[in-house]
C-alpha cells in the first residue's frame, strides 16, 4: 500500500495545480486553432506543444537545466534567434510592391503609432499605480503592436529582460491570430464600397533597383539609427542574398532549412513561458491586454491613413491593404486580400497589400531602433 501511496504522490496527476490545469487546455486552444483551423501552424503548433511541455507537473522541462528553458537561454535570451528569423524572413521579401507603389511607404509607418500609443498608455497605468512599468518597461511592451515577434524579443531582451518571455507570448500570439483580431477593426472602419476599391497594375521593378534598395537601405539607416543595424542588418543581408541571385543555395538555406529549424526552437522556447507560475499572474495579463491595444491600433492607424491619402491623391488605395502595415509577413496581406475577395470575388489585393506588409517591417525595425536608442540610454 505504501508502494502505491508513493507511486500515486510523483504522477503528474497528484502534483498538477489549477493552474497547470489551465495553462494545458491553453495550449491544447493554440494546436486546436493551427490544426483545425489553419491559424499559423507554423507559429502555433511550436507554440501550442511548448506550453503543454510546459506545464507537465514534475517534469522541470522549463525550469533551470530543462531542454525548454535552454532552447530559450540559448536563442531569445541571447537575441540570436530574432536576428537569424529576420534573415530568413528578409530572404523571402521581395521589396518590388513596395518599389513599385511608394505610397504604400505611409500605411507602414501609420501602423507603427500603436508602438507608441501603447507605451503612453503603459506608462500612464505605471503612473496611477495599476501596474509597475519603468518607460523601458513601456516601450518594450509597445513594440508587440508592430506584430513583428523577432523585433519584440530583440527590444525586450535589450530593455526590459525581465518581461521577456511575457512579451514573448504576446507578440508571437497575436502575430498567430491576425485572421481573427483583424478583419473586425477592418470592416468597422471602411464602407462596402471602400472595400471593392480596384488598385491599377504595378510597374514592373528591376532587378538592379531590388538589388540597390536593400544596400541603400540599410546605409541610410544604419548610419542615421545605429541601434537598428542588427535587425535591418540581417533582414537586408537575407534579401539581398535572395535579389542578386548569385548565392542560390545560401538563399535556398536561409529561406528553407534555417529558418524553420529556427522556427521549430523558437516556438518551443516561447511556449515555455507557458507555464502556470510564469503566465497566470497580473503584470503578464496586462502586458496581454497592453498589446493587443497596441495591435488593434496599429492595424487602425494603417487603415485611417490609406482612407487619408485618398482624399489627397488621384488613383485611390483600398484602405484595406493599410492594415497590412503592421508587419506580420504575409499573414496581415493575406488578410486583406481575403476581405477584399469578400466583397468582390474579382479583386485581388494581395501583392498591393505587401507594399505596406513590407513597410511595416521596416517600420517596426526602425521603431525599434529609436526605442533602444533614447529609452534605453
């Protein structure tokens, strides 16, 4: 009997709390949604499985010396991961939208005023004593309205280590679920008739202006925002490898093979922040609410400003495409697409709509940049 008494005491069953409990069936919501329902499977399965590991009672898994708490010492906590995922995710860009519509330069940069209305609200919470954010704490927590993940933990790991792994989940959490916290901001903010708005043909773009624009891109940047160099750095290194088209295999790599075993590794690390004694507490909660603030806004701010640039210029943008300036690649353009085959089955928006997708990451480079720059000096 005493055999069984102690056998029955080390299951996970006996050591499981509420809040194990919960944070499983969180994880078992996140495969649901990538396996059922196609929501990023990419991002949500790694995700998903990483918070169920997680939160295996008596299993350390994410604890010190656990294999999750190692993928995450060893690729977000150093930053390594977020600048080999900009790599291959600059491997895969093509700047020829962006290029061939210039105007779509703005809808980018509007999406980018979430960042930075989240991190006024945040620091206006700290001030009234809701919540205790430091302005390092604040800017980092804003940076996951640009929905960019690599970008977010690059910020966090250099602002706010502390809130690291919260943001974490945040970010890679809303970029997952675009298709559903979109689309309703979408259509509550443009007319029927605004989202059966045709946009002309683009020019063809030349191989040697996609070869130039990443070179002169980071040159400009670079010089003018050191501390945006390692983001930009590999996103433009990774296209260029892509546009010159004479490092095929090192593209192929950086495309394929690299970035999904980074993927695989990186998913895994988030979903280790996963864990009941980490997640189910008050300061991870209002970094959730604080950043879909920042997100809703952002995917707002694109939208408002591609109805304001058709009041200002001739051949009119469907303000559709403005969401897709927060830069979750291609996920944010596909969106817009699909609402604008919604109200005409014969209006294809998607590679108008990567203009902005691209500008937003960009942006989101750039914000992140001027972020480190003047609150973490």
């Amino acid at each position: 009997m005493d055999k069984l008494l102690h056998l029955w005491q080390v299951t996970g069953f006996n050591q499981m709390t509420p809040g194990q409990g919960v944070m499983i069936l969180i994880g078992m919501l996140l495969l649901y949604l990538a396996i059922k329902k196609n929501f990023e499977p990419l991002l949500l399965v790694p995700i998903g499985f990483g918070g169920v590991l997680a939160n295996i009672p008596g299993a350390g898994l994410a604890e010190a010396n656990g294999i999750l708490h190692i993928f995450y010492s060893v690729g977000i906590e150093s930053g390594a991961f977020p600048l080999i995922i900009f790599m291959g995710v600059g491997a895969m860009t093509d700047f020829g939208p962006l290029l061939a519509n210039p105007k779509t330069l703005f809808l980018g940069a509007a999406a980018q005023f979430g960042i930075f209305a989240t991190l006024m609200g945040a620091v206006v919470l700290a001030h009234y004593g809701i919540f205790d954010f430091s302005l390092a704490d604040a800017a980092a927590i804003g940076i996951i309205g640009g929905a960019d993940g690599p970008t977010s933990i690059y910020v966090a790991s250099k602002l706010a280590p502390d809130l690291l792994g919260a943001i974490a989940v945040a970010s890679y959490s809303y970029m997952a679920l675009v298709p559903l916290i979109q689309p309703p901001i979408m259509r509550a903010l443009t007319s029927e008739s605004e989202r059966k708005i045709k946009m002309v043909q683009q020019r063809h773009v030349s191989q040697r202006e996609k070869i130039v624009f990443p070179l002169l891109l980071l040159i400009l940047v670079a010089f003018l925002l050191p501390d945006a160099a390692p983001l930009l750095g590999m996103f433009c290194f990774g296209n260029l490898m892509k546009e010159c088209a004479v490092v095929d295999r090192l593209s192929n790599t950086t495309q394929n093979s690299l970035i999904n075993t980074v993927t695989i590794f990186l998913g895994l690390a988030v979903g280790s922040k996963l864990s009941a004694d980490k997640f189910l507490d008050l300061q991870t909660l209002g970094i959730l609410v604080l950043g879909m603030g920042a997100f809703a806004i952002g995917t707002a701010s694109g939208v408002i400003m591609a109805k304001v640039l058709n009041k200002l210029i001739k051949e009119p943008i469907n303000p559709l495409i403005g969401s897709a300036g927060v830069s979750a690649v291609p996920m944010a353009a596909r969106v817009s697409n699909k609402l604008g085959l919604e109200s005409d089955p014969h209006n294809f928006l998607l590679m108008h709509a990567m203009g902005p997708n691209v500008a937003g990451v960009i942006g989101s480079a750039v914000a992140a940049g001027i972020l480190i720059n003047y609150v973490g000096a």
